[in-house]
C-alpha cells in the first residue's frame, strides 16, 4: 500500500506519517517498506491516473507497505484510530490469505481428481487396445491345417 492511502486511512498527512516512519525506521526493514525511486513512481503515475494532481507532481517519492510494514505502522503511529484502521487492514489480509489458501487446497483437489481420471483413462485405453488386439486375432485368416489340394488350372 502507498504511503498516501494509509495517511487517508489514518487521517494524518502523509508528511506526518513519513517522518513517523523515518524516525522509527529500524521497524520497517526493506520487505517491510520501501521507497519507489523516480521512475518507478512515473511509470506509477502513467499506470493509475487516480492520484491526485499533488501526488503526481509530487517531488518527494511514495514509500510502499506491505503487510507486515501496515502491521508495524500501528507501533509508530499509537492513535486510538490509527489501531483501529490497522485491525480492520490486518483482517483483510487474514481473509485474503485464507481465500488464496482455499484455492491452492482446490487446486491440490483438481490436481488428484486429474491424476485419478488420466489413470482411469489410462486403464480404458489400454483394455480397448488389448480388444482390438484381440479382434483383429480373430479376423484375421487362419491358415488351413491339414492336407490342401492345389487345383491347377
């Protein structure tokens, strides 16, 4: 998440939040928050046309949050609001990863129900072929056993 979405959520300015930050950025290591660099930030701006005109033509660049850095916010920014915002951000990746664990568990399902069925087809295609093995056996001309008679003409 961008530095100036949690600032609205937390309703401070994103200078107050970014100097927290810098003030106590020993808690946010670099998988926990990071500063976009210039071009970053521009390739940004042309993507999501929904910043505001100030952010983009902002001189100062956004830091970005992940989970654990929005989790890490509430410790530096210790308002009543500001932890609850942090709860209700927290819950939301608690249901986004149970939602993509849910999926990976049905992919897994899919997966065995895929490997099951190629077996089975497997077993098929193979006694079809051993019957048309067989029933070519049986068409094909046996040859006469015993004394053959050849009528010359």
């Amino acid at each position: 998440m961008l530095d100036f979405h949690l600032a609205e959520m937390y309703e401070v300015k994103t200078k107050v939040l970014k100097q927290a930050v810098k003030r106590n950025i020993q808690r946010f290591p670099s998988d926990f928050m990071f500063e976009l660099n210039h071009d970053e930030f521009q390739q940004l701006v042309t993507n999501c046309d929904q910043f505001p005109e100030t952010l983009k033509h902002s001189s100062v660049n956004p830091m970005v949050f992940t989970e654990q850095g929005v989790a890490q916010l509430s410790s530096v920014l210790n308002s009543p609001l500001a932890i609850q915002v942090n709860i209700s951000i927290i819950r939301a990746f608690v249901v986004l990863r149970q939602y993509s664990l849910g999926y990976t568990e049905l992919n897994r399902k899919l997966e065995e129900f895929m490997i099951e069925t190629n077996l089975q087809f497997s077993d098929i295609y193979q006694a079809l072929t051993e019957l048309a093995s067989q029933r070519e056996q049986e068409n094909k001309p046996r040859k006469r056993i015993g004394f053959n008679v050849q009528h010359e003409e």
